[in-house]
C-alpha cells in the first residue's frame, strides 16, 4: 500500500525538540542540503539540525552559523534566500514535533477515515462502473459475496500479498498447481472446473464455459428467451460459486473439504432450501428441483441493479 501516494499527512513542525535535519525534506520538494547546496558544503556539522542553527525569542528568529569559511557571492545569496524561506515557515510555538492529519481541519487522523480513503482510492474506483446485483431469493450473504467477487474483494492469496501480507505461498490452497488468482479460485481451479462440470450437467447445459466472474454473477442464460428458468439458474450459480470459496476456505482453516460431487448436493439442498423459504407463492418440488431444474416452475427473481 503506497500511503506516499496518498500525501494525508505532513510533518508538523514544533521548534523545541526539532529534527529538522538538513538532509531531510523539510521545506518544499528537496532536502535543504540539496536545495541550497553551496551554504550546506560550508556547513562544519554537516548533521546539524535547525534548532541547532536557530534560536527563537522575544525578537523573532536568530541565528548561530557555523561555517568553515563565510559565505560570499553566491553562497551568501543562498543563505539570504534560507533565511527567508525558514522565516516565513510559521514555526508558531513551541509544540513537540507530531504529524498532521491533512484530510480534517482538526488535524487528528481517525481510522475510518483512513479506510474511506484507502477504500476509494484503491479498491472502488475501478470497479465503480460494475451494477450492483440483487437477488430477492437468496440469503444476503451470497449477495455480498457476489458483489465482492465482481469487484475482486475477496482475499485470495494473490490480493492478499498485492496488499503487503506476508504468506508463505502464493499458490492455491485447494489444488497447488497455480497462484491462487479470483478468477483461478472460482473458475480455472481443477476442482471449481469439475464443480461446473457437474453443475452444467445437473442443468442440462451443455457446451458453456465459465469465462469469467461476470458470466457467473450475470447468469449465462439471463438474456436467453429460450431457456426456461434463467433466474433459478443464475440464483443457483451465485450458491455454487460460494460454495467453492466455502469449500476453499474449508480446507485451507479446518483442513476439511468435500469432493465436487458432495459440495454439488450441497449447492442443490441450499439453493433449494433458501428459494422455498423465501418464495412461498412457487413452492419447488425437490424431486423436481433435484433431477430436472430446468423444468420447475418459472420465477422471476427481480435482480435489481442498483
Ligand atoms: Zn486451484
């Protein structure tokens, strides 16, 4: 995370305890020692700080050079133009040394501001063209899950260490043939594929292939007029790509997991189980809903984008 980047917070400066190394930035984008080079070679303490150079009273500013020769020419014009830039620095008291929060007037950082910043500056902004998806017959939790897979917020390994988290590897924690990327963990991963293979099958759908997470959060069959449930069959591809990160997260924290044919039956039992009980008018027959999906009753699910 490049907080650099960010530029929120600056040195606020206090004269007292100063640290005001010359070879710092202190004032604008150089270190003094850069800035105004030729006073610093005539400088004996080439550490020296300003404190150790300025003292402050009633009167304003004074100063106590220590050079090996005195400055001329150019060098005296150097030091007239730090003179004047340290004056006009408005040290204003004798406050310790902290750091400013440049995003409030108070001047005090607060965590949740921090995260709005880090949220909008590195994680929303390109995805903000992406439609938030509803699902009326699913629990709220697929919804989230779809709605951060879109947006590629879930931590999988090679997000995790995008952002700076020390793993000892990269690799898929379900397969450990490749990095474990959104896309490799729902879709490419040789148990996600044998999942889809199956689910497609249960569907009776033949020759699809999952391209992306888009195809899986937008159903394959949503602008099909021929198919006769795409709804149904979106809602149960948002359960089965949960239930691969489910199943991922299983074996990565319990060291337990399932095989594609028993996280299948689960994908159908949820869905099932979610649908019934949120849809009371087309009550689905499991048999039916078992065997042939295809066939049950059609609903419309409402996938509001907002
Ligand atoms: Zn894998």
């Amino acid at each position: 995370m490049r907080f650099r980047t960010l530029r929120c917070l600056e040195k606020k400066q206090g004269l007292l305890p100063a640290r005001l190394m010359l070879k710092k930035i202190l004032l604008g984008d150089q270190p003094l020692c850069v800035r105004y080079n030729r006073i610093f070679r005539l400088e004996v303490n080439k550490d020296a700080t300003i404190r150790d150079r300025i003292l402050r009273n009633s009167a304003g500013l004074d100063y106590s050079w220590n050079w090996n020769r005195e400055p001329r020419g150019r060098s005296e014009a150097e030091l007239h133009s730090l003179i004047g830039e340290i004056s006009s620095f408005g040290f204003g008291s004798y406050e310790n040394d902290s750091w400013k929060w440049l995003e409030h007037s108070s001047g005090i950082l607060h965590t949740h501001a921090l995260a709005t910043i880090i949220n909008n500056k590195l994680l929303v902004n390109s995805f903000s063209s992406v439609a938030t998806l509803r699902n009326r017959l699913l629990p709220q939790k697929i919804e989230v899950f779809i709605w951060r897979a879109q947006r590629n917020r879930l931590p999988v390994r090679t997000e995790l260490d995008k952002r700076g988290i020390d793993l000892d590897s990269a690799r898929c924690p379900v397969c450990d043939n490749e990095v474990e990327t959104l896309e490799h963990m729902l879709i490419h991963c040789t148990f996600a594929k044998d999942l889809w293979l199956r689910f497609f099958k249960w569907w009776k759908v033949d020759n699809f292939q999952i391209q992306s997470v888009n195809d899986i959060a937008s159903g394959p069959m949503s602008h099909s007029h021929n198919f006769p449930n795409p709804d149904l069959m979106t809602a149960s591809m948002w359960v089965c790509a949960y239930k691969i990160w489910y199943n991922r997260n299983n074996k990565l924290f319990n060291k337990t997991d399932g095989s594609s044919s028993f996280v299948l039956q689960e994908v159908q039992s949820c869905s099932f189980k979610w649908i019934s009980i949120r849809d009371k008018k087309h009550s689905l027959d499991w048999i039916q809903w078992f065997t042939k999906p295809i066939e049950c009753k059609r609903i419309r699910l409402i996938f509001s984008r907002l």
